[in-house]
C-alpha cells in the first residue's frame, strides 16, 4: 500500500483518512514493515519518487554485469531479468526475439553475432533507463503504435511541458497473427494495450496517433470475423484518433525509430491496382489499395447486373475511387490493365460509346474529391492479384466474410438515383447513434455519450441507411417506430402471414433482416392486441404464476402418494399400483392392490 500526498502539510490528513478505512475493515498493519514521511522507496520492485517510476537499480546492473550466456539455462535467466523490466524498454519484444528464439524447443543453442547485439542494445538501454512519469487525471492519454514482422508494440505518453512516457507495451506475434495485414496487427495492437491497461483506459481520454486509417476501416461493414469483435471491444473506451505529428521526446525516437520526424509528401500517396472481369457467369471487378507502412486492402466486387468489359473496367476504377475517398485518402495513384479505360480518362482516345461516357462524367465527378489522381496503364501480367479478385467475383458468390472486403453493386454506378418528396421523420432511437457515425457529434451529458460511444460501434451505415452488426448474424436493417409497426404487421396477418405467437413473430422479423430495441416488446403487444388471435387462438391451461417446490427438512418427512391404473389383471386380480415417494430421498414404495378403498390405503402405511 502506497499512500501519497502533493504537499506535507496534507499528508497527515491522508494518513488519518486511510488509518479510519483500516479500522473499519479491521484490518491489520505491520509496524516494522511500515515508512512514514518519505519522498521516495522500492515498491514492488520499483524505485517512487517525486520525480515518477524508476527501474530498480539492483535490476538493471545485474543485466549490466552479465556475461554473454553460454547454455540454455543461462538465456533464461536472462529472459526473466528482461522480462522483469519489460515495462521500461521500448519495443522489447522485437529487440529481444534474436535471444527468446533460443528459447524454442526445436532451436539447437547458437550464441550468434545478432544476439550478441540485442544483448549489448539491452545494456546501453539499461545504463540510463527511460523514467515514467505519473499519470496525470486531468490529462489525457496519448498512444503511439509500432508493428514490425514478429512484434508489436505501444507506449503511452502524457503531455506536460513535454511528452513523457507512463508504460511501455510489447508482445511477440502468434505465428498466425505474424500473417496478418499491417492494419490489423494496428488495431491487435491497441486491443492488447486496453486489456493490459484496462484502468488507464476507463480513466482517461485516449487519443491514439497513427496514419494508419484505422478509424474508417473499423467502421466500414463489410470487415467481419476479429475486426468487427476488436471494434465492439474497444467502443466501450472513450479512444479517439488523430494523425501523427511531430516527436516531441527523446525518450520515445527509440520507440518510433521507424518513423521519421518529418512528414514526406510522398508517404500520403497510394497506390490503386483495378481490373474488371465479364464473362457467361457474371462480371465483377478486383481493386488493391496499397497504403505506407505496408497497408495492403482488397476488395472483390460483383456486379448485379450485365456488363461488357469496358463497363467493368470502368466500375472497377470508380469503385476503388469510392474506396480511397470513404478511408480519406487524398493522393491515389490508379493502375490498370485496360487500354481504352485508361487513356480515355486520360483526354487521349475519344469516347463515342455514350455508355461510357456517361462512365467519364461519373470519373471526373469523383475525381474532384481528391488532391491528385493518376490513372496509369500496366500490362496484365502485372496486375495479376487484381485479376485474380476480379475473376473470383465474376466466377461465383462469396459465401464467407474474412479480412478481405467483399461486395455486391447491385446495378450500375452511372444510374441516376429517384429522387421523392417525403416527410420529415421526427427523432427516434436511430437519430443519435446516426449523428455520431456521420459527424462525430455527441450528447452533453458525459454518460450520454458514453453510451453512445459503445452502442454505436455495433452499428454503421450503407448509403445513408443505418443496419445492426453482430459476430456471426448478417446485418440488420434499423427501422423507424412507424416502419417496425408495418413491418410486423405485414408478417403476421399479412399475404403471407400465419398468425404466429409472439416469439415465432419475432424470429421471423429478425430472419427478414430487420431490428430496433424494443422487437420482442413490441411483438407481444401486437399479439396481445390482434383479435383475432384472441378469438381463436388456443387457450392457456399454464397455473398463472410458477410452481412452488415443496422443501422437506429431513429424510421421510414429507411423501407424496398417487394410485396408478388400472393395469391389465395379475395374480390375485390386482390391477392397481399404490405408489409413494420420499421427497427427500427420492425413495419409492409401491404395492399392487385389486380395489381402490380406504382399507388398502391404510394397510398399505
């Protein structure tokens, strides 16, 4: 138990708080193992001071003091001092994996020249150790992410006059995690760290710095499987991105080595691969997005609808224009493999197909939301990857959702939307929750958007629609109060409708792929309400309330008797069965019996 205070004079006053706590939980202390009135000490193997949290100097100098390890049993103890000070060392786990390879069973003992220089690293590290600064509750906190092929870290950071590190994070990838994109080993990343810090994240604002555009990508509702759970998990925090911008610590360019201080214009550009595919089957189309830090995203898209190959071409180009802009990219760098596409958008080959040039006026509309976009051409045997998408989606249908975005466009990009005049529809449970996925505006009210905050995360929207997201269920329409009312109404007494109880209704609503809060509510109450049912609807023979259990306190305390039959005649013509049973024990007496008479009854007790 630490018990510190921000001035002397109030220290007493702390100590006189906490002694009345431990007085009522009578609780007991130790007066040899306790210090008063100190500025500093070891605490669970660290050094507290004024200053923050220092590594434990016995610690590091006994790393400092090592030989290089010459067996196995000598790597271990190694490890374990590394490991006692892991929340001092930045990107520990990928400095240390040349020495914990030599752990692996299937690993022949070999002290080469890279370990030799991940020990020496961890040395000149401990010589100074980086000091943790205490976390401040008024302030928030600030997460910077490092993923490299076998590791990921993170370290939390406060500003004051300056940024100071409060803990460092890493962990050594699973081999099936190593094959991830760089953008989930982000977002695995930043889930570990809420679990290992769960109680800085519900105390503090988390605002995590990346370039990595992990906010759109979560939210886009094609992603299912472990994004869509990392993204339900981490809605409970009140986490907020921004991008990255200069380092402002020396203590941190260790962690962020890879980043350079500078912004380079070129980092901002990405890299699109487009192709389109039509043939007897269908058509479809096959778009890679290619970010920095080796952000790789792929999407096969079906088309609903008949298309030559020039109009796939072309859907296949608007639609990963459509995929930058919904991840805000603002430089695109377009290649593909159809001649006709790329050098009519380009102003060289004249388009006399009015198809496409609705197809170019459509390009041009989209175009003009970005910085800069090039459309260049690239030969076939260079854009196999996208070809191979675009062949998938025309071959068959997807029937299983992984990383990889997978789509239906049910009719041409070049058709023109119906415009209607409809009324107004006043707010509802859907107005908040779409307010925030649109623009980010929350309630006042901290708990209010809080609750927001975690409730919207299992939600997104399509085309202005908002649908229900789970782990495994498809997604679900939301629907206003006066369409849920048709909706249900249309199911049970509708052309097809069967007069169904209320749960049978409401499985049938959420298997027609519809959902607001109130369903199951609002199907009894419909049900209730239907008359019909109530005319003919069969009448309950249920008691009104449960049943009560009878308890007995000891064993042939209390029975229960029944008489059973009559049975096919026996010996002596008995064809009854008196039956009793110990409530207790459960234990059974029976007896057969010719007649059912008070006589029988008494002999049989």
């Amino acid at each position: 138990m630490v018990i510190k205070s921000t001035s002397a004079g109030d220290h007493l006053k702390d100590l006189g708080t906490i002694f009345e706590e431990v007085r009522r939980h009578r609780m007991r202390l130790n007066p040899a193992k306790c210090t008063f009135g100190v500025a500093g000490g070891k605490f669970l193997g660290f050094m507290l001071s004024k200053r923050g949290i220092e590594a434990n100097p016995d610690k590091c100098q006994a790393i400092i003091n090592m030989q290089s390890p010459r067996n196995i049993k000598e790597v271990q103890r190694l490890a374990g001092r590394i490991a006692s000070l892991a929340r001092f060392l930045p990107c520990m786990a990928e400095k240390s994996r040349p020495i914990m390879s030599l752990l692996k069973k299937a690993t022949k003992f070999q002290w080469n020249e890279e370990c030799e220089t991940a020990f020496q690293n961890f040395k000149a590290t401990l010589i100074a150790p980086p000091l943790l600064s205490k976390p401040d509750p008024c302030l928030d906190m600030i997460i910077y992410i490092s993923v490299s092929d076998k590791a990921i870290s993170t370290v939390l950071v406060q500003e004051k006059t300056e940024q100071m590190p409060v803990y460092f994070i890493s962990r050594a990838l699973q081999d099936a995690e190593t094959r991830y994109q760089h953008l989930e080993k982000t977002v695995l990343a930043l889930v570990h760290t809420a679990r290992r810090l769960r109680h800085y994240f519900q105390s503090h604002r988390v605002l995590v710095r990346t370039d990595t555009p992990v906010t759109k990508v979560l939210r886009r509702p094609e992603l299912a499987g472990r994004m869509v759970a990392w993204s339900i998990e981490l809605s409970q925090f009140d986490i907020r991105f921004e991008p990255r911008g200069p380092i402002k610590a020396q203590s941190l360019a260790d962690f962020l080595n890879e980043f350079t201080p500078k912004e380079i214009p070129n980092s901002r550009l990405w890299t699109l691969h487009v192709d389109g595919s039509s043939n007897q089957q269908g058509s479809g189309a096959g778009i890679i997005l290619e970010g920095p830090d080796q952000v790789v995203i792929e999407q096969s898209l079906r088309f609903g609808f008949k298309a030559s190959n020039n109009q796939a071409e072309y859907e296949a180009l608007l639609a990963g224009l459509r995929l930058a802009k919904d991840l805000g990219i603002p430089r695109v760098q377009c290649w593909s493999d159809s001649k006709v596409v790329t050098e009519q958008v380009n102003g060289t080959f004249q388009i006399k197909e009015p198809t496409l040039l609705l197809y170019f006026h459509a390009f041009n509309k989209l175009k003009a939301d970005f910085e800069d976009v090039q459309i260049k051409h690239t030969p076939r045997e260079l854009n196999t990857r996208a070809d191979q998408l675009a062949r998938l989606a025309s071959s068959k249908k997807v029937s299983h959702l992984r990383s990889m975005i997978q789509q239906e466009l049910p009719k041409p990009s070049i058709t023109q939307a119906e415009c209607l005049q409809v009324q107004q529809e006043t707010p509802n449970w859907m107005t908040g929750i779409i307010e925030y996925l649109v623009n980010g505006s929350l309630p006042i009210d901290p708990l209010e958007a809080k609750k927001v905050k975690v409730v919207a995360a299992r939600y997104t929207l399509i085309v202005g629609e908002l649908y229900k997201r789970g782990l495994s269920s498809p997604l679900l329409k939301c629907l206003a109060p006066d369409q849920a009312h048709y909706v249900i109404r249309e199911i049970h007494e509708g052309i097809c409708g069967t007069h169904s109880g209320s749960r049978t209704l409401a499985a049938k609503v959420v298997r027609a792929r519809y959902y607001w809060p109130t369903l199951v509510a609002d199907c009894s109450k419909f049900v209730q309400q239907c008359r019909p049912c109530q005319q003919h609807g069969p009448l309950t023979h249920q008691p009104p309330e449960e049943l009560h259990s009878i308890t007995t306190p000891w064993p042939f305390s209390v029975w229960g008797m029944d008489i059973l039959g009559p049975f096919p005649p026996a010996k002596g013509q008995v064809k009854f069965l008196l039956v009793a049973v110990d409530h207790f024990t459960k234990w059974i007496e029976a007896e057969a019996i010719a007649t059912i008479t008070a006589n029988n009854v008494q002999k049989f007790f």
